[in-house]
C-alpha cells in the first residue's frame, strides 16, 4: 500500500507539472542555431582531423577496391588472423577478393580484428554513430582488440543531430535498439583521473572512407 501510495504521489506531480506548464524564460532564443566555429574544411577534412586528434587511424579511399587493397596490406604488416565480419554488404566484397574472414565464431581471442560498417560520421567530434540494426550485432563493436570502420563519403553530417536525423529517416518508427556514438580508441579516467586506454572497448579503431559521390558506372 505505501508503494502504491508513493507512485500516485509522484504520478500526480507529473500530472500537474504537465497541465501546469512554465513559461519559455527566453523565447526569443533559436534552439537550432550552430553555435560552433564554421570550418572551411571539407567534412570529409574535418573528420578526419577531429578523428585523429583523438587517437583514431583515417584512410581515404577512392574506390572499394582500395579499401580491400588496404585490408591485405594491413592482414599481412600486422599479422591479423582472426578477422571478424558479419554485415553481408562486406562479406561479399571480401568473398571476391578471397579475403579469409569469421562470419559466425563465438570464440572472441585478444588480439582479434572486427570489420563493420556505421550509421554515420560525425565531422565535427570524429565520432563514429553504430546501431544494433547494422548486422554486426552489438559484441563487435566493443569485443575486438581492433575495429575497422569501412563508411563513405555520403555518412558524413556536421554535427550529431545530423547524424540521429539519418537514422530516423532510415528506419522510420521501427528505430534500432541500440545507438552508440564512437569517439577514439576505448578509455577512461574514472580512477583518479588518469587517462587509461583500452578500457572496456577497442585499443585501436581504424575508419576507412570510401568515396562515393562519383559511383562507377
């Protein structure tokens, strides 16, 4: 009974906040006005300066095939073994290559290497949106000592909201159950301030931008 009573005691307050509602203090104020510095850079330039600051690894790439060129070359300097992909729309362009990856492991070694696609980029913060609607799940975006990020050209918006407004017209009234933003490698300062990385996430995080403005014919 004294629970009941003390959710109708918070129930009836909301219900009051809601009827009774406070003016705007400062109407006159544009909630939707950039308040950051315009950058003459391109998007694509200020992301990748705001993604490297923060210890991410840029690649541009004319084309997929110089993205998969790229993926050799890094399997064969780094000694990847144990490279994970599930998003069909990847694994197919590995599949022509032959480039050998694990679709469905459950096992998840240190050391291993994750292939993904995103939502978006955000210029401004060299943020990384992913969702559980991508097909990658939702473990390989924070299981892989490495996350490679393959994005395009057309993913990049200027700030987050831009971002968030992308996913909503992607998925409409069915929108994913999980929305993470990617800064940097994993880190934290939780413990007496002192900047730690890796933390619970990805030690390296590797974003390769194709460009698709010009799509062969």
């Amino acid at each position: 009974m004294q629970d009941s009573t003390t959710r109708e005691k918070i129930l009836k307050k909301i219900r009051q906040a809601l009827i009774h509602k406070t003016n705007q203090r400062f109407p006159s104020i544009d909630w939707d006005k950039n308040i950051y510095v315009t950058s003459e850079d391109s998007l694509e330039e200020q992301f990748a300066n705001a993604f490297t600051k923060i210890g991410g690894q840029f690649i541009f790439c004319e084309n997929e095939l110089e993205f998969l060129e790229h993926m050799v070359t890094l399997a064969q300097e780094r000694g990847w073994k144990m490279i994970h992909c599930r998003e069909p729309k990847i694994t197919e362009k590995m599949d022509q290559v032959e480039f050998p990856y694990l679709k469905n492991s459950v096992d998840y070694p240190e050391g291993m290497v994750a292939v993904t696609s995103c939502e978006a980029l955000v210029a401004r913060l060299g943020s990384v949106l992913v969702s559980s609607k991508l097909g990658s799940g939702r473990q390989l975006f924070v299981v892989p000592t490495t996350h490679i990020v393959l994005a395009y050209t057309s993913q990049i918006v200027p700030e987050l909201k831009d971002a968030l407004q992308l996913i909503r017209t992607k998925y409409g009234d069915q929108p994913p159950s999980m929305i993470a933003s990617l800064t940097g490698p994993s880190r934290t300062a939780d413990i007496e301030k002192t900047l730690v990385t890796p933390a619970h996430g990805p030690r390296d995080i590797m974003v390769f931008l194709v460009d698709d403005t010009n799509p062969p014919a």
